[in-house]
C-alpha cells in the first residue's frame, strides 16, 4: 500500500502505511493501478480553457451544462456542477446533464464539485449536490474533483461517512502541511497550481515538499497567466528532483487517480 501521512504532536510529518483493509483513522485510501509510464507530457490535471492544441501539453478540461457544445470534441474532462453556480430551485434540472454524460469516455472524473463557505447557496444545499456527484462517481467508478473554501472539516467528515471507493482530488490545494496531512490521511489527493511559487518559506511551499510522491498532481487552473511547464519546473525544484521525475511522477498519477480513464 502506498504511504499515508499522520501529524505528531509537534506537528511534524511523517510515513506510515496501512493494513490490509486500506483503511486509517476512518479514511480509506486508494487502491492503486498498474501503470507503464507513457510518453513524457505536460499533463494539466485542471482547466477550464479551450485546449490550445500544442502537442506537449494535456489537459483535463472542467465542463459544467453551459459548456455542453464543448464536450463532443473533449479529448478528455470532467463534468459537474461548480458550488459557485449552483442554483438552489432547479440545480436537479442541472444535474441530469451530469447524469446522462458521466459514461461518455471523454469524460475522466465527475466534478468539479464541492463546498464552498465564501460563495454559493447554503453549504446544505452544496453538501447535498455534492453528494449526488460522490454517487455517480461511485457508479461510474469514477475520480470526484473537488472545489474546497474553509470547509476542509466537513469535507473530510464526508469522506468518512460516505466511505466512497473512488479517489477524491482536491483541486487547486494552497494551504499549509496541516490540512494537507489530514485531506491525505482521509484518502484525498491533491492538485497544486499557482500558489505554487509562493516564498519557500510559505506553509504551502512546505505542503508540497513534503506530500507524498504518489497523491500530487499539477495544474493552471485555466489561468492564463501561469504556463504549465513553469508549474513542472517550480514543482521539481521544491521536491528537489529533475524536471524529467516530475513528468513521471505526475503521469503515472494521473493514471492511477483516474483509474486508467484518460479520454479518448
């Protein structure tokens, strides 16, 4: 199995692995795939941009309904309703478009979806959409893409209660070593972007450092202004690591949180 992180009480990081069952401290962690390391590539685990066609760079576009011209020439994506725009009288309506696309082989993970505290209609309605998306990633055998604001301890009760299969990847990840331990320990992977090129002396700069080499991925986030491979050589220099490890690294995490789903 691969390694978990706990805290000790001075706060400190460090490995340890779980038993048979896979589960620890009421998180259940992933099963992992077999993987052969493909072609060295830029992979974007999150976007929200057109796909620009430069043939060293792959990314997982996120669709919601106002994108659904989008989809068909999708090379791969994930499909949800973002907590931002959720709509508390007709989000049901909203969802079925989720519902009938989610088999579609373009389409990788379900979300994003989640929780957000500063935006969006009551956490209870967002806990409830949320939900939702966690079933059909179940049925689909699908990864869930999380969006999270200030609500990391809701989002890890439901991690224990729901006792979900599939990986959850929290998106966009830009706080510190502590919540970072907990949202591993309960399962979680984590996706870092921008906030990457915070000082090094920054708790998220250590966060990163110091995650396990098999729950990291990389993104832009659909900001045009950071350049996914400044983001792979940002990354290789916080882990201290060759560029050409990061590239590795983060394929065969792809494949593996996605379960081999990589479009089409």
């Amino acid at each position: 199995m691969p390694p978990v992180w706990v805290a000790d009480s001075s706060v400190e990081l460090s490995c340890l692995y779980t038993d048979a069952t896979g589960i620890f401290s009421g998180g259940i962690v992933f099963w992992w795939h077999r993987f052969s390391p493909p072609e060295s590539v830029f992979y974007d685990f999150h976007t929200h941009l057109p796909l620009t066609g430069d043939p060293e760079v792959r990314s997982m576009v996120a669709l919601d309904p106002k994108d659904r011209d989008r989809l068909s020439e999708a090379g791969y994506c994930c499909i949800g309703l973002h907590p931002w725009f959720l709509s508390a009288d007709n989000w049901e309506e909203t969802f079925v478009w989720v519902e009938k696309n989610a088999a579609l082989p373009q389409v990788s993970a379900i979300g994003e979806t989640g929780l957000d505290r500063l935006r969006g209609p009551a956490l209870e309605i967002q806990r409830t959409v949320f939900e939702r998306h966690v079933r059909l990633a179940e049925e689909m055998d699908k990864a869930v893409i999380v969006h999270c604001v200030r609500a990391f301890d809701e989002l890890t009760g439901l991690r224990r209660s729901l006792r979900p299969r599939m990986p959850w990847i929290v998106h966009g990840f830009a706080k510190g070593p502590e919540i970072a331990c907990v949202l591993v320990a309960a399962g979680c992977a984590l996706s870092f972007g921008k906030a990457l090129f915070s000082p090094d002396d920054r708790p998220i700069v250590r966060a990163f450092r110091e995650i396990p080499d098999d729950r990291f991925l990389l993104e832009t986030d659909g900001d045009p202004t950071v350049d996914i491979r400044a983001v792979y050589g940002r990354a290789a220099e916080i882990k201290g690591r060759p560029l050409e490890w990061v590239l590795e690294q983060v394929s065969r995490n792809m494949y593996e949180v996605l379960g081999g789903k990589m479009g089409r």
